[in-house]
C-alpha cells in the first residue's frame, strides 16, 4: 500500500511539474507571437511612410527640378534640335530637316 501510495505522489508530482512547465512555455510562446505581431504593425507602418515618400519623390515637378538643377538640363526647343535622317545616295549625308545647327 505504501508503495502504491508513493508511485501514485510521483505521478502526482511529475503531472503537476509537467504543467507548470507547459503553462510557462505558453506564456513565453504568446508573449513572442504578440511581439511579433506588434513588430509586423510597425512595419507595415514604415511601408506605408516609405510608398508615400517613394510617390513624393518620383512626381514631375521634383523630377524636372533635378534634371535642371543637378543635370543641367534644359527644355528641348526647335532652335538646339538636330534632327538625323538617313544618309542620301552616294554617302552624302541629307540635309537637317530643319536647316537648324545644333549647339553643344
């Protein structure tokens, strides 16, 4: 009887031990899920922020302020255009569409 009575408090305790340990992995488990989850909101937040600014940076205005400005760009106009057609027969280069030099 007595040793009935002790198998039976092992179990007991090993039951009790097995769902302390189980509850605690629950714990950690749940708290790494919202952490992560809480992480993921975060993200799609700096996505969001990124499009926008990625939209900001991309219209035309921006675009034409940098070409000119950095670049040195200038808008096209039929007084610097050359235009280029194919060469006349006995490879002699055709004249200019336009009759306009080009400037460097």
């Amino acid at each position: 009887m007595i040793r009935l009575n002790l198998v039976l408090l092992l179990a007991v305790l090993a039951s009790a031990f097995y769902l302390v340990h189980t509850q605690y992995e629950s714990r950690r488990l749940y708290t790494a899920l919202d952490r992560a989850q809480a992480q993921g909101k975060r993200l799609d937040v700096e996505h969001e922020q990124l499009v926008v600014q990625r939209r900001a940076q991309a219209t035309s205005a921006r675009v034409q302020q940098l070409a000119s400005r950095q670049l040195q760009m200038r808008p096209v106009s039929p007084g610097i255009t050359q235009y280029v057609s194919e060469r006349a027969s006995g490879g002699q280069p055709a004249q200019p569409a336009t009759g306009a030099e080009a400037r460097p």
